[in-house]
C-alpha cells in the first residue's frame, strides 16, 4: 500500500475497526489482505465499496453482525453462524471475505449442507453464490503469489492427490488403478487357497511371479509416495490403514529376500506360518476401498459417530445372554439329573445356544427339550428382537445423515473436477 496514513479503518456496515498496515497485510481475510498490494485507488476500489483518503477509511457495504462473528473467528478461530440470520446470507458474506464451507464448525457446516439442500442448492457451487469480482486479481499479484508458494501449491497438490481420490480428475484415475490393483491382489489371494492353485502356478510360474510384483511394487510406490508427501511423518506411520499397507508388504520382500539366502518359506516351520499369517493380512487391503466408495465412507462414519449406542446394544446383548444361559443351563442339565441336555452342560455352552436364538438365526445344532427350555427359548428370542431393535433407530437416523452429508460433499468435489476438466 503506497498511499494513506500508517492507520487503516475499515468501517463494515457502519462498525469501524482499526488496524496497522503490518496487521492489513497478513490478515486472514483474503479480501482485506488484498488491500495492501493496491497501489493506486482504482485498485482500492474494485475490492470495497468507497475509499476516504483524507481518514483512510475504507467502506464495505456489508453486514455489520455477520462481520462481527468474521472477526470472532479471525481471533479464536472458530466460525459459526450469526443467530437469527439466514445461513445462506451469511455464507454470502463469508465468501465475500475470502472464506469457505470448510472453515465453519462441523455443526454449522452440517446446517448449511441441509439448508442448501432444501432449497435445490446443491448443484451449485460457491462461485454462483459469490459476486462477480470477488476473487479478480491483477496478473502482477497473481505472478507473485505463484512464485513465492509455487512448490507449496505442487506439494498440497501432490498431496490431495493422492490422498483424497475426490479432488481432481488426476486423483480420481489414480484411484481407480489403485482400485484395479486391489482387486487383482484379492483375487490372486482367493485363488492361492483353492486345491488346484498349486498345479497351475507350477504350469504359469513365470505369470504368476510377474502379476504379483508388479501389485506389490504399485502398493509400495504408492506407500513411499505418501509417506514423502505427508504433512506430519509420525501421523502416517500410527495410521492403522498404512500400519496395515506396511504388513501386507513386508512378507513379499521377506520371502524373496529369503529364497535369495537359499531357505524357501515352507520349510521355516514357526517363521513360514508367520509369513503366510502376514501374507493374509492383504485382505485388509480391502479397507482402501472405503476411500473410493461412498457406502462405506458412509458406514465407517456412521458406526465412529454412534460407537455409544453400539456399546450399549453390546450390553444389552451381554446381560441378557448371561441371563438366558444361566437359566437353560439350570432348566435343560441341571434338573433333571436322570435325562441331562449334553448341549447345555456349562453355561458358555448355553451362551452359543442364546447367542443364536436372540439374534434369531437359529442354526439347530443345539435346541431345548423340556417344556421350560422351550418357554425360555420363545422369550429369548422375543426379548432379542426387542433388545436389538432399541438401539438401532438411532443408528439408522445417524447413518441417513451420514449419507446425506457424504453425497453433498461428494456432490462438491463432483463439480470441482468437472470444472477442471471444462479448463
């Protein structure tokens, strides 16, 4: 800023707020920060409303209560909405400061997904909402803040890529030939357990060896890459999904490593069934799908939110099992001395036949014969029905709303990549 006193007044609305050019050019505000690269009023002028020269004063047009709680937030970090004010308009004014969905507390971006929502809106993207001029910026400023963050921007662009499939076209195609990989992996391991896989390895030796490396060296590259690209290093490697990734691989190497010395992995007895226990362990390559697929995002996200009522149905189930078993233990062996049930000899014995019933599977293998047996079976299987019913209405509400969160986020980065690919 080359022009005014060393004081800037912003008056929002007819608020004024006070501050250092220092303070202008790092404020959090996109907008305001904007005006300290203006050197002449014109430029001044296509970011606020009128400009006093003589006060170095600068005029918005805007409301005065929403920018009150815009300031709450530039000082705590917490955004939320104004009470009594509608959360479109005051979006509007929060993308006219220069912020995003992203910065409100999860609790409001929860209300404005289903207020967009409700109204059709969720087809449109913030830059329908946003007024013309909002986000123009002169070439020279552009140049300038491309240079300085150039390798920043590659790197955070280098990072969504592969770590959120939504984010851009590339991503999403890398996602999918991480998909195709996965896959391929899951069939090779089904197959690998069938009578006949033995004989026909021995006929495509050479097949099988090549497919197998290259799913392996895809998964490893693509571990190194992200764990080069990640912001906090020790974050990914606690990471259950990359812990995971790591003991999946590692036997591969293991192996090959070992049938270089001259020790084939059949013949290491506890280190061998060690091996082929790790080697399992890329089933759980399966768990990266979740990033990919929207009803497991959806159901992961539903069961870390209602983890309580799980307990609680887990509780239930345990206290009436213990119940239930107690008691046909008693009635079906412990009675009738002369015509003992074998199959309720002990009372975890019991707890199979309970487990079974009250989840109304009923497998056979194990049922009551006298007349107070079979009264309890009919409560149990009744109590069961009610006991697990309890809880999940709540799980269901909070799955629906799970899901209608992830679509309209999806729904986002949908519009995000179509954009780009439209550039």
């Amino acid at each position: 800023m080359k022009f005014g006193k060393s004081i800037c007044v912003l008056n929002v609305g007819g608020t004024r707020y006070a501050f250092t050019r220092e303070v202008i050019k790092d404020f959090p505000l996109r907008r305001v920060s904007r005006l300290h690269a203006c050197a002449t009023e014109k430029e001044v002028l296509e970011l606020c409303d009128d400009y006093d020269r003589d006060r170095n004063e600068f005029f918005f047009d805007r409301h005065a209560q929403a920018f009150v709680f815009i300031m709450l937030y530039v000082r705590s970090g917490k955004l939320r909405f104004v009470p009594g004010v509608c959360e479109l308009s005051f979006y509007t004014e929060m993308l006219y400061w220069g912020l995003e969905s992203a910065h409100l507390d999860f609790c409001c971006q929860k209300r404005l997904d289903e207020r967009m929502s409700d109204i059709g809106m969720d087809s449109l993207s913030e830059g329908d909402v946003v007024l013309s001029g909002d986000e123009c910026q002169s070439p020279e400023e552009t140049v300038h803040r491309t240079a300085l963050t150039g390798r920043a921007k590659w790197l955070e662009r280098m990072r969504k890529t592969f770590e959120d499939p939504n984010s851009s076209l590339a991503a999403q195609l890398l996602a999918a030939v991480s998909v195709i990989f996965v896959i391929i992996s899951m069939v090779m391991l089904c197959a690998s357990t069938l009578p006949d896989w033995d004989t026909a390895k021995r006929n495509t030796t050479e097949e099988h060896r090549i497919v197998e490396a290259v799913c392996i060296g895809w998964f490893t590259a693509e571990c190194i890459v992200r764990f080069l690209l990640a912001r906090d290093k020790c974050s990914f490697i606690r990471h259950p999904l990359n812990i995971i990734d790591v003991i999946a691989i590692t036997p591969y190497y293991v192996t090959m490593v070992m049938a270089g010395a001259g020790m084939p992995g059949a013949g290491l007895g506890v280190a061998g069934v060690i091996l082929r226990v790790l080697r399992m362990m890329r089933v759980f390559w399966l768990m990266k799908l979740a990033r990919h697929f929207l009803g497991l995002q959806t159901l992961g996200l539903t069961l870390r939110r209602c983890y309580k009522e799980m307990v609680m149905l887990m509780v239930f189930v345990c206290v009436a099992m213990a119940i239930y078993s107690a008691l046909a233990q008693l009635l079906e062996h412990g009675l009738d001395l002369d015509s003992q049930n074998q199959d309720y000899a002990s009372i975890p014995a019991a707890a199979w036949w309970v487990i079974i019933s009250m989840t109304t599977v009923g497998y056979g293998d194990v049922y009551p014969v006298t007349i107070g047996g079979r009264v309890l079976g009919g409560m149990c299987v009744v109590s069961g029905i009610v006991l697990l019913a309890l809880p999940i209405t709540f799980i269901y509400h909070s799955f629906v709303q799970c899901y209608h969160e992830l679509k309209l986020r999806s729904a986002r980065y949908a519009r995000n990549v179509s954009s780009e690919m439209l550039q």
